[in-house]
C-alpha cells in the first residue's frame, strides 16, 4: 500500500496561502473550463500567450463567465474598475492579476 | 412526453404551460427544476438526456415549464421568485411527485418537503452579478459607460433587461438575497462529483453524455430499492 496520502491541496487552500504555483494551475484550470479549450492546450499557456483578441472564444459574455468563475475558486472581487484591456490582453497579465487581488484579499 | 399544465400566476389566474414527462406511474416520481436563464439554454439537453437516464432505470421524471420560460406566454418580467417557488409546489402536487432534482438555482424553488438531490447549487446573488457583469461589459463594448451600481439601482426601481432577460423589479430584489431552500433531505452534488467541467459555463448549449449518465447514476443508485 501506498504511503502517499491522498492530497485535496488545492481545493482546501484558502486564496490567501495559494503558491503562484497553484495559482497559475487553477487560473489555467478556469480558462480551460470556461472556454471548452483542451486542459493541455490551457497547459500550455505562457506569460506572453494572447488571451482577448487573440482567443475567437473569448467574447464579451465568455470574459464575464471567465470573471466570475475567478471569483469563485479565487475567493477574490473584481470591480468594474478592475477590467480594462491590459488585464485581458495576455495569460501573464491575468496571472499577475490574480496574484495581487489574492495578496490584497 | 410533451403536453402541459396550469402554473399558477401571481394575480390569481392561471397559465398554460409546457411540460415535459416521463410518466409510467412508477413508485419514484422526480420533479425536475431546471437552471435560469442563459444557464437553462446551456443545460436544457444535459437535463432531458438525465431524464432519458433515469427513465431507463425505472424512474418518472417531470419538467415543467414555469411562468415566463420558454414558450411561455406569461411574462417573464412579471414573475417573481416567490410565485416560481409556489408554482414548483403547485407541479409537485399536479404531478404527485416523490423526490426532487434541481440544477443551478432551480435549488432556490425546491418544495421543502421533497428530499432529493440539488445538482451544483447556485445563489441568486451569484447569478445576478454573472448577468450584471455581462451586461456591463457588453454596455462598455459598444460605447456606453455603465456601472455594476448602474444597472443595480435600475433593476431595483423598474427591472432591467439582463442578456435578454427580462428581469422585474420583484425578482431583482429577490435574486439579490435567494438561496438554495433549507432542507435535510436535499443533497448537494457538486459538479467535482460528476467530473469534467460544468456546461454552464460554455459559451454556447453544450452535452456530455459522461456527465449525464454520472448525474443519473448518482440519483438511480439512491433510490435503487425503491424502483
């Protein structure tokens, strides 16, 4: 029998004690999701990998569900305010501002 | 499999009204609330392919179209959550249901007294903010600045038309506070429990016959001495 305990880390983990490392996963984890693209394309992804404007399944309602599902398994609040074009146009530019509204929590 | 029924009306009258049934008179009856909405769209054929699921297993299933749905010819903008939740129980008994299944805030509508399952509950307030943010963000593509307090405070005075969705002053004000009904004899079944990702989050109506026959499997397996 295995020793290795069966791990519910991420699902456990409030935002505040999420590594970058469970961030960039679970974002990746809501793209593939919200969008119906391939969890290994989502995968993928880099820093510099166009999100809106370069995705044709990112449309204006797919970024309202892609916001509010960050939400949810975030546990974050995105303001009105919060959404412009830089945060949308990149994977990295969306990371970044996952990390820092968890940081802000 | 198709033929109607008489949902009552907030002023007293009635309406005629869809319903779609898989009715054997067999010992377990599942009153089926459907998802709001945009969600209902995406999730309409997930939801009769459970049904097709559980007829398979000796099961009576029931989805009524509620006031304002569908082909509908009451307006949507005149109901309310409350007189959805009395014309749930008013199908529960029509139909003599014994169990129900709701999907997404279809768990905000479930007769107290029915136990059964509640398929990836949603709050009022989420859906709302979802349809609010949509609305926003649509507004600001085509030039107008519109804020989330915008649109709350239109909806709260006169209703607002949210996705195409006609939403009342009434049911505004509900959506911002309505839960899942109390009940210990509801379960929740999270979405993680089916696997893969919810259809409701698809930009367009989707289907996974998986995640149906996991849905079906997880409600015919709980009633299995009784069928």
């Amino acid at each position: 029998m295995s020793a290795t305990p069966a791990s519910d880390e991420t699902s456990e983990q409030s935002g505040l004690d999420m590594s970058r490392s469970a961030i960039d996963s679970e974002l990746k984890s809501i793209i593939a999701d919200v969008l119906g693209v391939d969890a290994a394309d989502a995968e993928a992804f880099t820093p510099e990998t166009g999100l809106f404007g370069h995705l044709p399944e990112l449309d204006s309602m797919a970024v309202a569900g892609l916001l509010t599902e960050m939400e949810d398994r975030l546990d974050i609040v995105i303001d009105d305010d919060d959404v412009d074009g830089e945060m949308l146009e990149t994977y990295g530019g969306l990371l970044s501002f996952a990390e820092a509204k968890i940081i802000e929590g | 499999m198709i033929s109607t029924w008489n949902a009552p009306l907030s002023d007293g009258k009635d309406s005629e009204e869809l319903l779609l049934a898989f009715d054997e008179n067999r010992p377990v009856r599942v009153l089926i609330l459907p998802a709001w909405f945009d969600e209902a769209n995406k999730l309409r054929r997930f939801t009769v392919e459970v049904m097709r699921r559980l007829d398979g297993s000796g099961i009576d299933s029931f989805l009524p179209d509620l006031p304002g749905c569908n082909e509908s010819l009451a307006q949507l903008s005149e109901q309310t959550i409350a007189s959805w939740r009395e014309a749930a129980g008013v199908a529960s008994a029509a139909f003599s249901t014994t169990h129900v299944l709701t999907l997404r805030a279809g768990a905000i509508l479930a007769p107290t007294e029915l136990s059964g399952w509640r398929y990836a509950p949603q709050t009022g307030p989420k859906q709302l903010r979802g349809m609010v943010r949509a609305r926003t963000i649509a507004s600001r593509e085509q030039g107008k600045e519109e804020t989330t307090d915008d649109v709350v405070r239109a909806g709260r005075e006169s209703g607002v038309s949210l996705g195409g969705w006609a939403i009342g002053p009434a049911m505004f004000s509900e959506l911002e506070t309505a839960g899942p009904t109390e009940s210990d004899t509801q379960v929740d079944i999270a979405q993680a429990t089916i696997g893969g990702p919810g259809l409701w989050l698809r930009a367009e109506p989707d289907y996974d016959a998986t995640q149906a026959d996991a849905l079906a499997a997880i409600i015919a397996l709980s009633v299995g001495d009784r069928v």
